[in-house]
C-alpha cells in the first residue's frame, strides 16, 4: 500500500487541491511471484495523499475514487516503463480515519488488488497518474512510479490468501479439540501465526492448526460460522495473511436417546453381590452410562460400555430408585436420562419335589426310538403348575441317546448292545434330569437316571468260507485236523459253540472243541473205504440273549480229506551182511556202503545204527558205515543194527539191517580174503505187536454205562445171595471165561504138549492154526495182537511202527 503525505487543502483554487498530491513520487516495494495473492504481499510501499474537503471518505468504485458531496475524489490510473501484462495490480481506497472528525483529511491508499501478481523480471516499474478534484474546484493530476525490485517473500496457498479467503465444513458432534484445519500443510521452520480477531471459539496453535472448541461445538440446528483472520510472519519479517472461516453444520448423527424412560426391574431376595440385576440401553452413538443418584449408599454399580448393572452387595432392602444418564463420550452435551425402580422380593426358597426321585431301569437294545422310559410327577410347593421345566444333564454319551418331553424321559436313537462303544460305557448310561421352577430366583430338583441295555440274540451264527482241511491217513490219535472259525456278530462276538452231528464213531472218527473249534482225530482212519470224510458241524451261540433258552444255530459242511502215506517199508540188498576188516591205526576206514530203496523212486532215506555199536567204533554218514580206528589189541566180532526209513509220516516204516564185522588188528594174521558176503535164509518170523487205542466218550454214553454198571453190580449181588441161601457148593460156582481167555489157555496146553529140542520151534498165541501172516489177526475186541517166537539163524526183519503207543520189534 502506498500512502503519501497528508495535506490540508484549505483554498478553492485548483492550485490548492493539487498541493494535495505528491508531485511525481516515487515508491518501492517487492516484488512477488506467481500463485501470490493479496495476503500474501503483506505490506509493502504505500502512498497516500490527503484533501480539505469536509468529511473527506473516498469509496472505490471500479478504478475511480469518488466522494460525495463536498467529498475530494481522485482516479488512479497505471502505467509502465517497460511491460505491463495481466489484469491491473493497484487499486485505490479510502483509508479516512474517521467520519465524526469533519476537520480531518481524506487519506486516499493506493494497493494491491487481491490475488494480483508482481514479477520484477516481467514489469520492474509502474507508473500511477493520480487525479484528485474537491466539490467546485478543477481536478488536479499527479504521478506516482512505482519500482518492483526482486526479493525472497514469504508465500501461503492460493484458497487461504484469496479474498473470501478458505471455506471447512464439520459437522456439530465432531470431538472436542479436533484439527479443523491446517495453514501451510507443510510449515517452514521460523513461522509465527497470529490470530488476528480473538472474537471466535476456536484455538489457533503455533503449529498452524486451527482446532475445534474444548467443549465441542454447540449441538444447534442451524449453521454456525466462525470466520478466523490469521497472519503468518517469518524470522526475516516477510508475511502473508488470509481469513478461513468454519461452517459448523447440524450433526446428521441420532442423539442419545433412551427407549423408556422409565421401568420397574424385580429381583429376588437373596440376589449375590455383582449379580447382573438389569441391563440398561441407549441409542446413539459413543454412548456411555454413569449412575447419577444415589451415590450413597452405592447399592449398584453399572458397566460404562455395556450398561449392565450389578449390585455391590447381598441385597435385602425393599426398593431402590436409580438415576441412570447416558451421554456420547465424544459430545458430553448430548445425554440422556433414565428413572429405574428395583424392588426386591421375598423368594420361596422350597424346590419341587418329584416322583420318582430316582429312576433305575433296564430296556432291552432293539427299544425304538421315541420310547418313553420314565414319567415324573411333579409338584411346585408355591402352587404353580405350569412353570416346571425339564432338562437333562450327563455325560455326552447319554444326552446323544436320550431326551426330554416335558416330564418324559424318551429314547433319542436306538440303543445298539453289538458295539464297543456300548460296551465302553458298560452298557449302562447315566444321567440327572433337573426340574426347574420358573420365577426370578430358580428353584430346581434333580433326579438321578440310570438306565441298563440288555441284549437281544439279533443274529445267526455264520459258517466260515470253506471249511476243507486235509490230514494223513496215518494220522496218529489227536493230531489236529484244522479249526472251524465260525462268526456271530451278537456281543460278545463269536461266542460259539461247536459240536459234531451223528456224534464220534467208526464212520466219524473225529472230535471237535466245543470252545475253540479245533477239530481233531480221534480214531482210526479207513483210507480204503473213504477217501475224504464229510462232518456236519454246529455252530451255536451263547451268552447273547438274557433267556438262555434264545439260542441260534447252523450247520456247517466240513470236508476231511485223507492223503494217503505209502504204506511199504524200504528194501535193502542184502538184509544181512557178514564182513571182515583189518583195523588201521590213525585213520577212519569204510567198512559198507548199505544198497536200500525207498517206496518212492528218489525219495531220501534216513539211515540210524540201532544197537550193537559198542564204545562207538561205528560212524555212519549216509549210508556209508566207517570204523574209527583204535589200539585193538585182539580181534573181535561186533553185531551191528542199521535201521532204515524213508516217509517222515507218523507211524514211520523202516527196515532194519543187521552187520556183522569180523575186526582183527593189524598184527594179527588173517585169512586171505578180507570179505565174505553171506546170505542167511529167512526161517521164521517173530513180530510182537502191542496196539492201544483210546476213545473218549461223550458224557451220554459215560452216564448209561455208569448207570448199567451199578444195575449189574446189583443184579449179581442178588445171585450170589441166593445161591449162598441155596446151600451150594462154592465149586459148583461158574464164571464164564471170554473167547480170548480160552484161546489163550488152549495156546499155552499146545505150547506146553511140544518138544523143546534145539529145532526151531514156533509159538503162537491168539490162533489155534499156528503162525498166521504179520498183520492178519484180529483181537476179538478190535485190537490186532499176534505174538510169535522163532529161534533160528540171524536175519533182517522189516519193523513196524504202531501210532499212540504201538511197538514192532525184530529179534
């Protein structure tokens, strides 16, 4: 702003006026660059000038200052030396001080037009004709050259520096002390800020922020403005100034609202200390709660967030009144309040009681869902009939399969008794049913549950996928036939028992384990007449029904079949062999190589000295017989048994071979030929067979025949008593003898009427024919026995071995 000197005009004359104005002034000021407006220029060369007429205000009115009557007037016109581009930068206004004072001047200011731009490298120089005319006179004409230097001047934004200077919206409930807005938004280090009209709520902090009010604006309905004149200054003095005005709109938030303002709460007599007696609740937004009255004594307290309130102690007073405000913890002005009435009632404390007060009962496991196991009867002592609720509690497993309607304890699914989870459990389920009394204070009854599964024998035993075994047919009394593995899916699982139709016997001559099912031989197997034996096994269950006599049961094929074992003892040539050797010192020396087959072409034979191998002179390796060596100090003759068998199969046919080796030392003189082969006729045979057999009888039979016994027993006591009453003879007392007893007798009358001379002499029990063939005679009672004695020269005998206990022997 240029301001130039003031001066009285006090003649009429135009010479006057113009002593008014500055002749050809000059003013500097710096200049600015561009995006500068009029408060950031600050204040910079002015020039003034100054008239006598009274009351003296000029008025800008486009680019003329005019005045009223009797008022001075000049117009301001620019000019420039070098380049004048843009819009015009100078204005002219009224800088009078005051229109009370008729004697003062008017002070005319040239300035700045707002947002105008000064660039010294553009236009260095203004040239400004003033012209001033007071009322009756001639206008006067004068020049004012304005010089822009170039120099650094502090800068603000272009919306904050314009004439109606920055524009921020907010809305009313914005939070106390919240920056509205910001005048450089990246301050430089040195700034002040000053506010300069101190007329407004708002806070202005040196940082440049301006900041909501410390109570929150006032939540009106209508706009509110706050307008705020601020001026920046650096260190170095350079400034800029602007206005921003605040728009403070109606909050568009609900205001805290209760939705009753007032409600009674009873609670019961009794209620423990920080037990939620109610719950309070206001709309809006940020909302807090506070207990306003009473505060003493403080029977309750109440949660600031949620709203619930607790009381502080066990309460036993009749009735309370709480003054409860809710208010938005951003806005404190916006609160609401609510009257709350608790009255505190007198419980009675006595609970159900129900009939029965236990439950014990046993279902059986196909029980259909929906059943109902249990009804209870129960009654409120305060009279009420329909507030009694029911509920189950217990162990998951028990609440999955069981429910509650109304008084009725029901099946919820079925109860299966065939699975390890029930047995888990110990097919028992536990379980409380509560019975609850409606009101402010529950009352409840419970009544223990237990409820028992039984089984039910659901399924039929199942045979096992073929059942076909094989055994040999010299298979020896007990051995193991294989296993009939049947299958029940009741619980316990497989539990079965096994039994044979038709029973054991000739034609089934197998036995069967009632528990495990191992089926085993129990008697001889005829090969000949049957090559495979079909057994009808039965399976039935057990332990699955709680009525014994609910039973199933199957009949499964068994197939046996006989492998047969060849029957034929090996063949040695020869059986008997007589041999001479001369005995080596130091060294194992062979005696024989044994010359046997076997039944089967290739199959292996097995070869054991028997008896005769005194000291252990003999080895045999195969069928190789060596003689180890030794100080034999005379010739001896050693008698050696070799046994030989193929078919490791029980019972094992061998044949047995007798060596005589003639040892002489080496000292001793020998006959010419070491080895003579000798070939001994077979005279006579003597084979001794001892069979035993065992039968295990089923518990019938053993029953019968202990029951037939003691009829017998009793029978033959009432005979010998009346024969003794019949005075006879003791001698005249007769007892029959078996077939097998005389034929015995008759043997040994025979045996004992021949010659014992030094012939070979045979003697055979069991026949009245003499010495039948090895094997053909047959023991009255079932068992093979033939017992003969032949004396005679050594041979080789074939031996044969009997199964369970029987023994072949060759002399």
């Amino acid at each position: 702003m240029l301001r130039g000197k003031a001066a009285q005009c006090g003649g009429k004359t135009p010479r006057s006026i113009a002593a008014c104005l500055p002749r050809a002034s000059w003013a500097s000021t710096q200049g600015m660059a561009r995006g500068w407006d009029q408060r950031h220029v600050g204040a910079g060369g002015t020039r003034a000038v100054s008239c006598p007429c009274p009351r003296a205000g000029l008025a800008a009115t486009g680019g003329r200052c005019d005045a009223g009557p009797g008022w001075c007037s000049a117009l301001l016109a620019t000019g420039s030396s070098l380049s004048q581009t843009g819009s015009e930068p100078w204005t002219c206004t009224d800088a009078s001080p005051s229109s009370s004072s008729s004697s003062s001047a008017s002070v005319p200011q040239v300035t700045l037009r707002a947002g105008a731009e000064l660039d010294a490298h553009q236009v260095n120089q203004y040239a400004l004709t003033l012209r001033a005319a007071c009322p009756g006179e001639e206008e006067v004409e004068e020049r004012l050259f304005v010089q822009v230097t170039a120099g650094q001047v502090l800068r603000c934004d272009a919306p904050f520096t314009s004439t109606g200077g920055d524009v921020v919206r907010v809305s009313a409930d914005v939070a106390p002390r919240t920056p509205l807005y910001v005048v450089l938004p990246q301050p430089l280090g040195g700034l002040t800020f000053r506010l300069r009209n101190q007329d407004t709520p708002l806070t202005l902090t040196h940082r440049g922020l301006v900041l909501a009010p410390a109570g929150g604006f006032n939540p009106s309905k209508n706009t509110q403005r706050f307008r705020l004149e601020i001026e920046v200054m650096d260190r170095h003095g350079h400034n800029c100034s602007g206005a921003v005005t605040v728009e403070v709109l109606p909050s568009q938030r609900p205001s805290v609202t209760f939705r009753e303002p007032q409600w009674a709460v009873t609670v019961p007599e009794g209620t423990s200390p920080l037990e939620v007696v109610t719950q309070v609740y206001a709309s809006g937004d940020n909302v807090r709660y506070a207990i306003l009255a009473p505060t003493v004594p403080m029977l309750f307290t109440i949660d600031e967030v949620t709203g619930e309130i607790r009381s502080t102690r066990r309460l036993d007073v009749a009735h309370a009144c709480l003054l409860v405000q809710a208010y938005n913890t951003l806005n404190p002005a916006d609160h609401a309040t609510a009257m709350i009435n608790i009255t505190v009632q007198e419980v009675d404390r006595r609970a159900p009681s129900c009939v029965p007060a236990i439950s014990v009962s046993q279902v059986p496991e196909t029980v259909s869902p929906g059943t109902t196991l249990v009804t209870l009867r129960c009654t409120d002592p305060t009279g009420a009939k329909d507030c009694l609720h029911y509920g189950l509690e217990g162990p998951p497993a028990s609440l999955s399969r069981f429910r509650m309607e109304g008084p009725q304890l029901q099946v919820n699914t079925t109860l299966d008794y065939d699975s390890e989870a029930m047995a888990a459990v110990g097919f028992q389920f536990t379980a409380t049913i509560t019975v609850t009394a409606g009101g402010q204070s529950p009352r409840s009854t419970r009544v223990p549950v237990l409820v028992t599964v039984t089984p039910v024998n659901e399924f039929t035993p199942a045979c096992p996928n073929g059942a076909d075994f094989t055994v040999l047919e010299t298979a020896a009394f007990g051995s193991a036939v294989g296993r009939v593995a049947g299958s029940d899916r009741d619980y316990p699982p497989d539990s079965l028992e096994y039994s044979l139709e038709g029973g054991t016997g000739p034609t089934q001559p197998f036995s069967i384990d009632t528990r495990t099912g191992d089926i085993r031989v129990v008697g001889p197997l005829d090969s000949q007449r049957y090559k495979r034996y079909r057994l009808m096994v039965r399976l039935t269950d057990t332990r699955n029904d709680l009525d014994p006599a609910k039973r199933w049961s199957r009949l499964c094929d068994v197939v046996v079949r006989l492998q047969a074992v060849p029957n034929q003892a090996p063949v040695c040539t020869p059986e008997v062999q007589e041999l001479w050797i001369m005995a080596r010192l130091g060294s194992r020396q062979p005696v024989t190589r044994l010359a046997c087959q076997g039944s089967l072409d290739g199959a292996a034979l097995a070869y054991a000295i028997a008896g005769g191998n005194e000291d252990g002179r003999f080895w045999l390796e195969g069928n190789t017989l060596f003689y180890l060596s030794n100080d034999l100090a005379e010739p001896r003759t050693f008698v050696l048994l070799v046994e030989v068998w193929g078919s490791p199969g029980a019972p094992r046919r061998s044949t047995v071979v007798a060596l005589v080796v003639h040892v002489t030392p080496w000292t001793t003189p020998v006959p010419p030929s070491t080895t003579t082969w000798h070939t001994t006729l077979q005279k006579e045979l003597l084979v001794i067979t001892r069979t035993e057999a065992a039968w295990l009888p089923p518990a019938w039979f053993v029953t019968v025949l202990t029951v037939s016994s003691a009829l017998l027993l009793a029978a033959l006591g009432c005979v010998a008593r009346s024969l003794l009453c019949s005075n006879k003879a003791p001698g005249k007392l007769l007892l029959d003898k078996s077939s097998w007893d005389v034929v015995e007798q008759r043997g040994g009358e025979e045996e004992r009427g021949r010659p014992h001379a030094g012939s070979p002499v045979s003697v055979c029990h069991g026949s009245e024919m003499g010495c039948p063939a090895v094997g053909t005679s047959k023991h009255p009672k079932g068992l093979s026995t033939l017992s003969c004695l032949h004396r005679g020269s050594l041979m080789a005998v074939p031996r044969t071995h009997a199964p369970a206990g029987t023994i072949s022997s060759t002399a």
